[in-house]
C-alpha cells in the first residue's frame, strides 16, 4: 500500500459570545479592576459568578465586591505552558479562592517553581496591563505575603455589596480559538487522490450491489461493506444535474456566473462535482457530455467542459441524479 | 413498561497510537461487522442504531454522518448521534428498547485523537466565559483533582503509581489494549501527574448489540442484563465542586441499583490514575471487587469509545462467565463531571 497522504489542517474560528447580566458584570469589573461575585439565596459567594444557582438552578442576581486576594485550594505544576496558556513561563495552574467568596476561581500562578507553591498559600491578582473585559484581564495571580496561611481564607474582608452598574459594560467576548490538525484521508481516499494527480478517476467497487463510488470513501453506504476493488472510471462524463452560481466567492477567482455542475463519470456508480466552462452559462443542460480539463502540474481537474459527443439520453443517467 | 434489555455483543478495534491509514469509517467497519457477525443479525434486523462520537478529535467536520457509511444506512434506518462519549449512546438506544418501539439496536463510537492536539481540543468542551480562553489542557485539570486528593490524604504519588501497574499489568490479557505490561511510570506531565499516571492517546472504536427480552436469549447464550443505568452530572464550575469525590456518580450508582446487592467486578472510565480513586471511594468498591481486569482506560482511551468498551468489557465478562454482576462506568468532561453508571447481570448458572 502507498504511503498515506497527510496534510495540515488548520481549524480556527472566532467565537463571538454574549453576556448574561452577572457575566457582563463580572467581566466588566475584571477591566475596571474589581473582582464581583454573585450571592445564593442561601448566602454563598460564588466567584466567578454565575447566573444560576449551580444547586437550586434559581436565577441569582445580586453581586459583591470580593477581595483581589485569596487563597490556594488546589494547584498544578505545569513546567510545559502550551500555546495559548496564559503564561510562556512555567507556571502553576490554581484554585484560588478569593477572600470574601466561597468557592475558587481557576486561573494561572505565577511562581519561581513547583517547590514555591503550596494548597493554603496566599495569592493576589496581577492585573494585566492592557484590559479589554475578558477572564484574561488577570494575567495571573502571584505570591502575596500578608501573614501566616489561613486554610480558610475567609474573613479577612466581608464582601460589599456592588450594583453591577458600569459605564460602558462589555456585552459580548470574542473567543477566538485555533486547533492545528495533520489530517489523512485514509486508504480509499489516498488511492482517490494519487490516481487523480496523474489525471485518473479511480473509484471503487462494492464487493456486493457492484456500484462504483467515485470518489470512493471506503464503504459502501448501502451494503455497509468495505469496497476494495479499485476501478478506473471517465474521463468522460454527463452532466445530471447542475446550478448557475451568481455570487461570487471570497477568495475564489471565478467570474460569475458560472456553473456548478453533479457530473456522472461513465462507469461510475454516483456523480460528483465540479465547475462547467468552455460554454456560455445559460446554454448548460442536463445529458450535456463533458471532460475534465487539467491545468499545469494540477493534483486535480481545474473545471469540465463540452465534449462535443451528442446529449447522453435521460434513461443512461436517471438513476444517477 | 418493564422490558428486560440485556448487551447480546461487544466488539472493538485494536487501540493504537495512530490509525492514520485508515478513514473513520474505515476503522469503525470492523467492529460494527464483528458484533453482527457474533449475533448472525443483519443491518435490517437492527431496529435502532445510535453512536457517539466527536467531530473536535479529528477535525473533520459531520464525520459521523461519514462513519453511517459503515452501518449501510440504505434503505433508510431509525438512527440518532449523541456528540458524547458512547456510553451515552448507549443510554439512549437503551430507552428506545425500554419503550418498545425496537427489540435490537446497535450502539457504536470512535475516537482518532491522532490527527489534533488531544489536551488542547478537550479544552473546547470547557465553559467558554471563564475558563476556555485559559486553555486548561485535560492533564493540567486532572493534576489539580489529584493534588487535592494528595492534600486530603486519600491518596500519595506511590498509590497513583500503583494504580497505573496494576492496570497496565492487567492490560496484558487484553491484546487491543494500547499499553500492556511494564510502563515506566515516567517524568512529570503536569504535576503531580506523571506519564504513567495518564491514559494512552489513541484511536479506536467500539460497538455493542442489545436485545430485549427472549430475543436477548436467542442470540447470546448468557446475555449481560442491563438491571439499571442512569447518568449525573456536576455544576461545571471546578471550583464549585469538591474534586476529592463524586457525588454524580454516587446518585448514578444509586439509581441504577448498583448499591441493591454486591458487584463482583467494576469496569471503572478513570482515564487518570487519581480519578480511580474518587471512584473507588465514590461507588464503595471494596478490595473484594476486581476493578477493571480490561486494564481499564489507563491501558486504551480512544476519546469517545472508552466508556461503551467499559460496559462492552463487563457484559463480555458476564457473556463468558466470568462475572454474575458486574457495575460499568463512563465520565466525559474534566475531573469527571459527567458519569454514567450500568449494572449488568447474568442469569444465575
Ligand atoms: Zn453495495
């Protein structure tokens, strides 16, 4: 078997996310300095807020101002941050729970080393420079020396209560995200596309209903069997079906109008796609026999055009629409 | 209505590193072959078919409706995806057979975690607001569990690594599993999680058949009922939550009637050593139960497939007479926050 194709794949996508009432808030004084939690009905201070109740599911909506100090509860050393990870420098990832709140907050610790952090250790937020309204606006926390250690944490400030109203609150973040992928193909398709680059439609065959699959997935969707068999199809073909395109892509260089075609390569079990020229757009029809057209050093054909073979009958092509 | 549902076939794939030669449907085929092949059904005897399976791992968008390709999904069958682990899956094939509408379904997933970054992609799954755009990777977040059981005094670093050999160990009489035998318990990941303390990162698929009632008993010869199931799940919020217990799997366990009567055997979806531990703690397993002969998820983790192939794994055990009762277990998000609990039984011999 030939070596797999592989190839990066880059998927990456901006995430634009409003905000509820209590997150608007709390993202909000993130930028303005301020760390606000939200109140239970059972008296919990909950950081970072949320808006429900994770027991009773109840909407809660009244907020406090917490301290920008607190305590570790748990932590991790991390001697490898990763790429999007809020610090380059090895760090300790932290439970922190903020003096005035009852529950813990994860974010990043700023530490010279794994030997510097421990649970109950004290801790502040270092802000970052530039804030935009975003989890992020902490850059970190870091070590703060106010004493001995308090496992609790609380009662060193009773929380005041915040009206949550700001000029100019953040209503929405934009998470921007990227995954780097190396993907294959697999078998069927790898065959598919290394018979393509030398201008050859290798499909294949079902070891039972017989059809050809072009390009071929491996399985037959019918019998759900493996196909195998490896068959060459085209590279004539006949237009089943086709749309006349008359918006033009971003980053497509192809003048519009022009035509989208489903083609049945002859021999081939199902149509595929692609792009019909040679032929002025309105004068494209179903049965119209087609070729592909290659381009210098293409791995696959540029467009189809007319043969200038007779129409195929509707009956050779009906069953393939 | 009170239906008796049982798992008549288990099949999954050899677990490896990559599977790059093969497409999703490709590695998938296999087993959804073997287990009709081990019930003589065909795909039109099926009468239901639910898989689970995530589109992030591979990034290959609407994968599954490739994978269906498999199935032979023409003429068109009752079909469902859940974007979860297959044990959910399974839960949900399970109620369409307790309300009557089928007598056998067909339950796959997979996972190819090879072609992404597996840490990086499982922190899309977390709460976008707060915490997302930190990039918590799934081994720092399992870290900051095991520290706190370290700081509770539930477990230590040797006891971790003990849970690691054990499984490994076990792993030998399994020959899909990823890591067999003898694994150096090895540096630091994120500490105090060790490589050794981590799952394999692999691909792999899985598929089970159940059958209600007699026709359960036609096709297996010592079917794995499934006595009860339920799944539970905690506020998504880590530091809300105590991360040296479970109690979603402990309510889990509960309603599923895992706490009825004793289990003889545990397949347990603790993919980090630590997690082991809170489960253990979690469903009351005493030393009495044999906890995960598989190797468990420490041995095979094909993200999305390893909590169908730990109720696969106990209902084999059943099927060969190995166990009478034996409790599965599947989680899906950090620190096991999501947890699914089955019981299975096998008629008395
Ligand atoms: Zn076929």
């Amino acid at each position: 078997m030939p070596e797999v194709l592989k190839a990066p794949l880059v998927v990456e996508f901006p995430f634009t996310r409003s905000l509820g009432p209590v997150q608007s808030a709390f993202l909000t004084g993130l930028r303005e300095r301020l760390v606000l939690g939200v109140r239970t009905s059972d008296g919990r201070t909950l950081v970072p807020p949320v808006e429900y109740d994770p027991v009773t599911a109840e909407e809660i909506r009244d907020l406090v101002e917490v301290a920008p100090t607190g305590t570790v509860t748990t932590w991790a050393w991390n001697h490898a941050p990763r790429r999007d990870q809020p610090l380059d420098t090895p760090f300790a990832w932290a439970l922190v729970r903020l003096d005035g709140a009852d529950t813990a907050l994860l974010h990043a610790l700023d530490a010279p080393g794994p030997d510097a952090v421990h649970t109950g250790m004290r801790v502040r937020v270092r802000w970052a420079g530039e804030r935009t309204g975003a989890i992020t606006d902490i850059a970190c926390f870091e070590p703060y020396d106010d004493g001995p250690d308090a496992p609790d944490g609380r009662g060193r400030a009773e929380p005041a209560t915040h009206t949550g109203e700001f000029d100019d609150p953040v209503t929405g973040i934009v998470a921007t995200a990227r995954l780097d992928y190396t993907y294959s193909p697999g078998r069927a398709q790898t065959a598919y596309i290394n018979a393509l680059a030398e201008h050859r439609n290798v499909g294949e065959r079902c070891p039972s209903c017989r059809k050809v699959y072009v390009p071929p997935r491996g399985a037959c969707p019918t019998c759900g069997l493996a196909t195998s068999e490896q068959v060459e199809v085209g590279p004539g073909g006949t237009v089943t079906t086709f749309c006349i395109v008359n918006i033009k892509a971003k980053n497509l260089d192809i003048e519009v109008p022009y035509v989208y075609a489903h083609i049945a390569l002859d021999g081939a079990g199902l149509a595929l796609h692609g792009r019909i020229g040679g032929i002025p757009y309105d004068q494209v029809r179903m049965g119209l026999r087609v070729e592909p057209v290659w381009t210098e050093g293409a791995r696959y054909p540029d467009h189809y055009r007319p043969t200038g073979e007779p129409d195929a009958d509707y009956d050779t092509y009906r069953e393939l629409l | 209505m009170n239906r008796e549902i049982a798992v008549v076939a288990f099949a999954q794939t050899d677990h490896r590193r990559t599977s790059e030669e093969l497409s999703e449907v490709e590695m998938l085929m296999p087993v959804l072959h073997d287990v009709l092949g081990q019930t003589g059904l065909k795909t039109a005897d099926i009468g239901f078919t639910c898989s689970g399976s995530s589109d992030y791992l591979a990034g290959r968008a609407f994968s599954f409706t490739l994978a269906l390709d498999g199935v032979g999904a023409w003429p068109p069958i009752s079909e469902s995806h859940v974007e979860m682990d297959g044990a959910w899956a399974l839960y949900e094939a399970w109620t369409k057979l307790l309300t009557g509408d089928a007598d056998t379904a067909l339950v796959y997933s997979y996972g190819k975690s090879s072609p992404g970054p597996l840490r990086d992609v499982l922190t899309r799954q977390l709460d976008p607001y707060y915490v997302a755009p930190l990039w918590p990777d799934s081994v720092a977040l399992a870290a900051l569990q095991a520290q706190a059981l370290i700081d509770a005094g539930d477990t230590d670093e040797p006891a971790l690594a003990a849970v690691a050999a054990r499984s490994r160990a076990d792993a030998t009489a399994n020959s899909h599993a990823q890591l067999r035998g003898p694994v150096p318990h090895g540096e630091y990941v994120v500490r105090p999680l060790r490589t050794g303390d981590c799952p394999p990162i692999g691909d792999g698929a899985a598929a089970v058949i159940l059958a209600a009632g007699e026709r359960a008993r036609n096709l297996c010869a010592r079917p794995a009922w499934i006595r009860g199931v339920d799944h539970r799940i905690e506020a998504h919020s880590l530091g809300v939550r105590d991360l040296t217990d479970s109690p979603s799997t402990r309510l889990a366990a509960e309603k599923a009637g895992a706490f009825e009567r004793p289990v003889d055997t545990a397949e347990l979806h603790a993919p980090f050593t630590s997690q082991e531990v809170v489960l253990r703690k979690a469903l009351k397993l005493d030393d009495g139960v044999r906890v995960n002969p598989s190797g468990g998820a420490l041995a095979a983790n094909p993200v999305m497939a390893a909590g169908l192939i730990r109720i696969g794994e106990a209902a084999a055990r059943v099927h060969r007479g190995e166990s009478d009762r034996a409790l599965a277990h599947a989680t899906s998000g950090p620190c096991l926050q999501q947890n699914l609990v089955a019981v299975l039984e096998g008629d008395p011999r």
